[in-house]
C-alpha cells in the first residue's frame, strides 16, 4: 500500500526506524502502489486486482499491524 511505503521512506520514530531496513527494499525499482478505494469482496473492504496479474489474486488492506499492512488472497 501507498501509506506503508511513505512509512518505509520516512522511517520516522523508533518503532518505524527499527521494522524497515532499506535492504528490505531498495534493490527492487518497479513498485506498485495501491491507494484507499477499491471493491468490496467477501466483507472486506477496498480490495484490489493487483496491476499485471491474474483477476483472482487480489489485494486486501488490513490496516493494524502496520499503516500500510495489506495481504493477498487467491480464489
């Protein structure tokens, strides 16, 4: 998701300084990133068809963990 991206770039605070090490993530530069919005699917809320993939893999926000936490589900 867009918000944990701009939560990796800043690394502000402790908490966000100590999850997201730049090894984690620099070498890969064709990111997409996935704003609010989105379907509704099975009760969740604003979730995607991920950009370049098959229409049954799809993201879903699960913000809580982190900002920008999210997992993927197949069907």
């Amino acid at each position: 998701m867009q918000s944990e991206m701009d939560t990796v770039r800043t690394r502000n605070g402790f908490i966000a300084s100590d999850r997201y090490h730049p090894q984690q993530w620099d070498e890969i530069k064709s990111w997409e990133y996935y704003t609010a919005g989105g379907e509704t699917w099975f009760g969740f809320e604003a979730v995607y068809e991920l950009e370049g993939l098959p229409p049954e893999i799809l993201l879903i926000p699960l913000v809580g963990h982190t900002q920008g936490h999210a997992g993927d589900a197949y069907f």
